[in-house]
C-alpha cells in the first residue's frame, strides 16, 4: 500500500541512519569509587535539638489574611477621606 504514495511521503518512512558507536565514558563498576549510602539513624538526635534563635514565619494563609486586612482598612480610611472631602467641598459650594 505505501508504494502508492508519493516519493515525498516516502521519505518520510524512510529508515534513518545507524547511530554511531561512541566510547563509553564511564569506569567499570569494580573500579569505580562512589560516595557511601548511609541511613538517617545518625542525624535523629538532631531532631530533637531545639533551635533558641528559631523565629516562625508567617504561613501563606497568615499572609494573605494580613494583607486582606490591610486592603481593607486602607479602603476604608479612602471612602472615609472621600466622604470628608466631598463634605467640606459641598460645604464652601453653599456659601
């Protein structure tokens, strides 16, 4: 069936090239020397340390609790800004 297709479809199916052999540059495993695993056995006894400069931070919820409050007070302090100033406004308008 694919020998009906046109000679530039055909290339597309065509088998590419073999890829080249390159040297392995890696070690053997017997001569290679790696880093020893270890367990966490040895660190526990820190986990028990307590830090006396340790100062928690704020979590992502406490953030964006603060800056909720924070928006709305500087709302607020603007509409109450504004109501003034459009009071004092109309006020010298009237004499």
């Amino acid at each position: 069936m694919t020998d009906k297709l046109p000679p530039q479809l055909l290339n597309l199916f065509a088998p590419r090239p073999p890829l080249r052999y390159f040297i392995p540059h890696d070690s053997a495993p017997e001569v290679r020397k790696t880093a020893t695993v270890s367990g966490l056995a040895q660190f526990l006894s820190e986990f028990n340390v307590r830090d006396e400069d340790y100062a928690p931070t704020d979590t992502a919820e406490q953030l964006k609790e603060k800056r909720r409050a924070a928006k709305q007070t500087r709302n607020q302090k603007l509409l109450r800004d504004g109501i003034e100033n459009c009071i004092t406004l109309w006020c010298l308008d009237q004499y």
